[in-house]
C-alpha cells in the first residue's frame, strides 16, 4: 500500500489553507496545519507544541517531528487597500518576518531534516504593481510599491536561493481569489456582504471607492487545485495563477445587486478618499505556463462566482 502523503500547510486556518484542506480530503494525506499561534494536527496521529514559523528552532522541530513531503506557505500579512497603518515600521518588520523570513526557516529546517520536501509558495500579484507590462508573465520584472509586495519577492528570491541548493521551490503568482471566507477588509467581501445587507433591508447604501478599478479575478478553491497540480510536476518553477481576464468592480457590483434582483445605482456611493494605496497599473496574469504545463481549468468563471458568493452569503445569514 503506498505510503500516506505528509502535508504541512502553513497559514492553515486562512481561506487558502481551509480550501487544501478540503481538496486534500480524498487524497490519501496526513496533515499538519501551522496557525499564527499554534500547530494543529487535523489528520495525523500525532500532537505538535505550540510555536512560531519566524522562529527557527520551531521549524527544526516541525519538520524533524513531521518529515512532511509537500509544504505549502500560505501564511501572509496583507493591508487591504483601504486600510490604515498607524505604527508602519512595526507594521513591515512583522509583514517580512511572516511573509517571508519564516519560509526562508523553513526551507533551512528542509535542507538539514528532509531534502526531499517540495515546497509551495504562496506570492502575489502585488510583486507586479509598478511595472508598465500590460500582461504580466513568470518573466516580468518585479517591481512591488508596497511591503506586502517586497516581503513576497523576498520570498520568492529565498526559494530561488534554496532550489539551486536542490530543493523543489514553486513559487505561485496568486491574483485576487475570492470566496465566502474572504476577510471583511477586502472590497470583494465587502460588496457581497453588504449588497445582501441591503437586500435583506439592513442598509440602505454601499460606499465604494472606484467603480472603474480593472481586476483579475478568479475563485480560490480553483486557484488551490492549482496550487496542487505545481507541486505535481516533474521539476519546479514560477507560476502565474490568475484568471487571465479582466473585470471592474462595477461588472462585480452589478452582477451582485442583479442576482438579488435590485437596481444596483440605486444603492451605491463613490467616495474617493475610501482608497489609501493605488496601484499604477492594471494586473493582469498570463495564466498560459498554468493552462499547459499543469492542465489546469478554472471550474466558474468571473459572473458565476460572484453569483455564487452570493447565494452563499444569504444562505449563511
């Protein structure tokens, strides 16, 4: 019988680790999950001390004491675009400790412990915000105008480091992937919980910031499967996970009120000053090394999932 597949995600509790989880369900694997405060053994007969991936002696441990095969990094700390930083030094050693010194601890641990781990990183888009290229690939140039976007090419550059030393380092380039468990600061959330606040008579307006603004935009749960298939290939690489289309957040706004069956203009307020950070170009993916390579197929396109998003919002209400 063949062995069970060890899994350790880290950043388990979020949307991206919910939804491998869920994948992973009929795979055959043992898993461990890694939180900001603890470790959690979900499937695997095993108990695990609390701890802390910036925290190398922590990571010693985990992989001493789980040996796992496959490694995702999903943990990640992200300011929304209308989110307010007050203590920013504070703000950006903690962003890079996460997003990318507890992986390059990790990598460390794997290198002395298990070699034979592959590891997945999860980065971002972000690593794109000031280039000039329309249609970005595995090959453009990184250029991030924020932390959150430096401490991901951080990341990437310490997988970089690690696979010349032999590891199996992907680096997957996460576009916007919505759900249901999206957190409330991220525009997407917030039209989708409020549209239904509207609907249900909570409300009577939702304010937003652009209505022109131009995302790529897909549905995690696809975005894990791809995730997945990167760490199924025979050699690892860069890859960019997005839907390769573009949508504004009126198309979002619009298809959402009229699956509830109201008017959306009736019920939305533009207020500019909403928006604390900007972007200087359009991020759109090139998903083409995915679509080939892996043989990945999104499973909804852009006005079912936000279709979806809300039938699953007023169920759940």
């Amino acid at each position: 019988m063949k062995d069970r597949l060890k899994v350790l995600i880290v950043g388990s509790e979020g949307q991206d680790g919910y939804y491998l989880r869920q994948y992973l369900k009929d795979k055959n694997c043992d898993i461990l999950g890694i939180t900001s405060q603890k470790s959690i053994s979900y499937n695997f007969d095993g108990s695990f001390k609390t701890g802390n991936i910036t925290d190398s002696d922590f990571c010693d441990y985990i992989i001493n004491e789980f040996l796992p095969d496959d490694i995702y990094y999903f943990a990640a700390v992200h300011q929304a675009s209308n989110e307010i930083i007050l203590d920013e030094i504070n703000f950006y050693n903690t962003t890079i400790n996460v997003n990318a010194n507890g992986y390059l601890n990790l990598l460390q641990a794997s290198l002395k412990i298990k070699p034979s781990s592959k590891f997945f990183y999860a980065s971002s888009s972000h690593i794109f915000a000031k280039s000039a290229t329309q249609l970005q690939n595995e090959d453009t140039k990184y250029e991030p105008n924020s932390i959150y976007g430096v401490s991901k090419v951080l990341g990437m550059n310490f997988g970089d480091l690690y696979k010349d030393k032999g590891l199996f380092c992907v680096s997957g380039i996460f576009y916007n992937h919505e759900s249901p468990l999206r957190q409330a600061k991220f525009v997407s959330k917030k039209i989708i919980s409020q549209a239904v606040d509207i609907y249900l008579k909570k409300r009577d307006k939702l304010v937003l910031g652009n209505l022109d603004a131009k995302i790529d935009w897909g549905y995690a749960p696809d975005y894990i499967e791809a995730a997945y298939l990167t760490l199924q290939q025979n050699e690892s690489s860069k890859y960019i996970i997005s839907s390769g289309k573009l949508s504004c957040i009126k198309d979002f706004v619009s298809i959402a009120f009229t699956e509830l069956g109201l008017n959306w203009e009736n019920y939305i307020e533009v207020n500019q000053n909403l928006i604390q950070k900007q972007n200087t170009t359009i991020l759109l993916g090139d998903n083409n090394k995915l679509i080939n390579n892996c043989n990945w197929k999104p499973s909804v396109n852009f006005e079912e999932m936000v279709k979806l998003l809300i039938q699953t919002e007023i169920s759940e209400r």
